[in-house]
C-alpha cells in the first residue's frame, strides 16, 4: 500500500486538463494514472483538453474572473443590510441563551459542591460548553462589525 501512495503523491501535477486511465494488470492490480503504461488494459476515465501554459511572469487568475451567470440571482443592498441586521439579531439572542445557560451550569456547578467527580463531570462538560459558545459567538459578532 505505501509505494502506491508514493506513486500517487509523485504523480505530476500537469495531469489538469489530461486524460485519465484506469489501467489493470494481469494479476487484476488497478492503477489510475494519466500517461497509459504499456501492457496494461486501461479505459479512459476523463478527458480534457490541457490548459494553456501561463505565460511568462503573468499573474495567476483570481476565482473571481470567472464572469457570474446574467440569470444568476442578485440581492440590492438594502436587502442585504436588512439580512445582515437579522443576522445580527439572531446572533444576539444566541449569546444572550448561552451566557444565560453558561451562568446557570456555573450555579449548578456551585450548589453541587463537594459531591464525588463522577456527578460533577457533567456539569463541568455544560459550563465549558456554553463558555465555548459564548467566545464563538463573539467572535461570530465580531466579524460582523
């Protein structure tokens, strides 16, 4: 299994835009690979044409080039302030029940004070996680603003 995983992460990286084999051997050994190895009955998987080469000092094309669809739908900005301001409401109101919650488990944990760590471990697993809460959802807010 190692030296097919070797063969696989020293496969070229130009095999973008290549035709792709999946080849068997006589002993029914099944390789996927982009240049057809003699004897070997291999059926082509994918084929494309290969991009261009990039030109000399030519900068790499952003994922945003790509031109987005006419019929693609579009939201106004006002729209999008309201969404976002809905967003920030409900966000809110989320860490309002966690902190709630997180105050409560810390109560919990409090009044149930010296019982033996197995009845304890629970409580201590609902504080942490209402305090892991409460810190993404300020951090949820605060990429908002």
């Amino acid at each position: 299994m190692k030296p097919l995983l070797i063969t696989l992460a020293l496969l070229p990286v130009t095999a973008v835009g290549s035709t792709l084999y999946k080849c068997t051997d006589e002993s029914g050994v099944v390789l996927y690979t982009n240049q057809k190895p003699p004897k070997k009955t291999c059926v082509v998987l994918s084929q494309s044409a290969s991009p261009p080469p990039p030109a000399a000092g030519a900068a790499r094309p952003r994922a945003a080039a790509t031109p987005t669809p006419s019929d693609f739908p579009r939201v106004s900005g006002s729209e999008q302030k309201s969404r976002d301001s809905d967003r920030k409401a409900i966000l809110d109101r989320e860490l309002a029940t966690e902190a709630q919650g997180a105050e409560k488990a810390r109560k919990a944990l409090q009044e149930a004070g010296n019982q033996p760590a197995d009845k304890l471990q629970p409580l201590r697993d609902s504080l942490a996680l209402h305090e892991r809460n409460v810190e993404a959802l300020k951090k949820e807010l605060g990429n908002l603003r």
